[in-house]
C-alpha cells in the first residue's frame, strides 16, 4: 500500500536573488550601525543584482558579426590576456587596473552576447546541440580550473614559504579576479571559442531595440559609470571644509583654545574625511600644541584608493609661532598622472594672533 504525499513546490533561487538578498541584509546593518559609506555600497550590490536580472530577462542574439568565429576567438583571446594580466598580480580593480577591469566586464558583456547566454540559459531554451555543446565546455572548463587550482594550491604549498607568502597575498589582490572570472565565465568563453561559423546566407535584419533592451542597456551603463566616478570624484568634486574655534580652559598665564577642521574629498559619504582636531595655547612669549597635532594624528579616514600622506609637522619658529601643516595627496586610478593636494594648516602667533586655520 501506498500513500501519495504531497510534495511542496521547488523554489528557484537565481543568482540575482541571491545577492539582492545579502545586499539588502548588509543595508539593514549598514542603516543600524549609521555607516553611510556601507550603506551606499550595498545599494550599489543591490543595483547591480537588479541589473543582472534585466539583462537576463532580454533576450539576446550575437547577430552577424559576433556570430563570426574569428569574432569570437579573438574577444576569448583578449579576455584572456587581461585575466592573465591579473593572475600575474595586477592589484584589486580600485588602483590603476580599474580600466582593464572594466574592460572585462565589459567582455564578458559582450561574451554574453556572442553565445546567446547559452551557458547560463534554462534547457528549455536550448537545442540538443547546444546542450551537447554546453555539457561540453562546462567540462572542459571545470576540470581545467579545478587542475590549475590544485596544482597551483598544492606547489605553492610545497615549495616554501616564499610561495605560500604569495599565495596568501593572492587570495586579496588580481589572481583572485582572474579565479572569478574562470570560475564564471571559462564555459562562456570555451563555448564561444568552439562554437562553429554561423551560416552565411542566413540574414540579421537591422531592427530597433525594444524598451527593456533599452533599460538593460542603460542599467549596464550605470552599472559601469558609478565606479569610475568614484574613483575620479577625488581629483574633480569640490572639497568641502569646515571650521570652527572655542575658548579651552588653561592653567595661570597661559591662554588656550580648541581647534577643529574637517575637509571631505570626494563622494558626499563616500569619500576621505581629512580632520584637524587640536588645542594650541601661548603665554606671549611662545604659542604649543597641547594635544593634536602630532603625527600620529594625521589619520585620514573613511580612505580609498590613491590617498597619499605628505606632509605632517610641527614646528615653532624663533618668534614663537607654532606652525602646523598636514597635506595629502589624492590620485586619479583612472589617470594617475591627475593629482589634487589637500592641505590643512594652523599658524598661531604667540599672543595668540590666529594667523591662518585652517
């Protein structure tokens, strides 16, 4: 005898879905632990998963041209060369591998549509040959990462110590990008590479892009534009200071008083927070630094790429006016060569003359 149970429905969880779902957890923490930079961050994840399902959502061919294998195998070949380039230690996509990086995204965009998605697509979407096809490369392709992988984990480990110091350091830096992108996209691209000539007399009609291939479009866009104007805000936006002064209390002939300056460069809540917080006092013979301003606190915070320290001192000169001076450096990822100088100063005369602050 049996009995029929009733079985629940298979919930599908797609990879958008699940970023979404740990961006939006990550955005509850971000909105109670007050950090603005995190909570802009994990806004961007969500855009970003957000934009990986309308983009999936349309559907794709790879038209005339990129149905051309020669096509094909030389955008494999050049998404293989940058991958390359990180695997030989290029740092994280935030310093000067930015363009390269968006590079590869932009070829595995591209790769998407070359192989009409067809790594990534529901079986019901594909023929028998392109699911031979797929199962194919997908085992090409996992067996090659999974040999490289352990003969590349196990020499390093066997090697010295030398080899597992640059196995540590890769797990941070460009091998682990050029790991990402075979794991993801080794099919994709093995796929496109294997993938016979299209016929030639079958035409590609010239036709105009729907609203949701306009919308993906532009998400892709966005997508590809925020962190390039990250990354150039520094050197562009204006720097936004503040400033004020207050009366301290002092011992007997001396006078004191409480300095604080911030200057923000960048993104509003996403950028460096330069800060000079100090008391200086003076006795009319000689102006001092109480507390503040030693080196030790020219500490930028909230930091992101291309932030230089240049200078941090403190002097008194001989007619006993402290000067101090904290200037930083901020680097274009983009074009290294554009640079902008921030720099805070305090001049305080010793009758307590405030000469400039900040």
């Amino acid at each position: 005898m049996s009995a029929n149970v009733a079985r629940l429905p298979r919930v599908a969880v797609s990879l958008p879905a699940l970023i979404a779902t740990i961006a939006i957890a990550l955005l509850v923490i971000a909105w109670l632990s007050g950090a603005q930079s995190s909570i802009l961050t994990a806004a961007y994840v969500i855009f970003v998963a957000l934009t990986i399902r309308v983009v999936r959502s349309v559907p794709v061919s790879a038209g005339a041209w990129l149905s051309r294998r020669l096509v094909r195998r030389t955008l494999v070949a050049g998404i293989a060369l940058i991958s390359l380039d990180f695997a030989a230690g290029r740092g994280l996509p935030f310093d000067s591998g930015l363009v390269l990086f968006l590079a590869l995204v932009a070829g595995d965009v591209v790769l998407g549509r070359a192989t009409s998605r067809m790594a990534s697509a529901k079986d019901e979407f594909v023929d028998e040959r392109q699911e031979a096809l797929r199962n194919r490369a997908s085992r090409l392709a996992y067996g090659m990462v999974a040999a490289a992988t352990g003969v590349i984990v196990f020499g390093a480990y066997v090697t010295g110590p030398a080899t597992r110091a640059w196995l540590d350091g890769a797990l941070h830096g460009g091998p682990m990008i050029a790991f990402a992108q075979l794991l993801l996209f080794l099919p994709a691209m093995l796929i496109a590479w294997l993938e016979p000539e299209a016929p030639t007399d079958e035409p590609f009609p010239a036709r105009r892009w729907t609203a949701p291939e306009r919308l993906a479009a532009a998400m892709v866009g966005i997508a590809l534009i925020v962190p390039i104007v990250f990354l150039v805000s520094p050197v562009i936006l204006p720097v936004r200071s503040t400033a004020f002064q207050r009366p301290e209390s002092a011992p007997a002939g001396e006078t004191c008083r409480y300095f604080d300056a911030t200057r923000e460069v960048g993104l509003p809540g996403a950028g460096t927070t330069l800060r000079l917080s100090a008391v200086a006092c003076w006795n009319g013979k000689t102006a001092f630094e109480e507390w503040g301003l030693n080196d030790s606190d020219c500490l930028p915070s909230g930091v992101i790429a291309g932030v230089t320290r240049l200078r941090c001192s403190r002097s008194v000169d001989a007619d006993g006016t402290l000067h101090f001076i904290y200037a930083t450096r901020f680097q274009s990822a983009l074009i290294p060569t554009v640079t902008r100088d921030v720099v805070m100063t305090l001049v305080l005369a010793k009758d307590g003359r405030v000469v400039q602050f900040p």
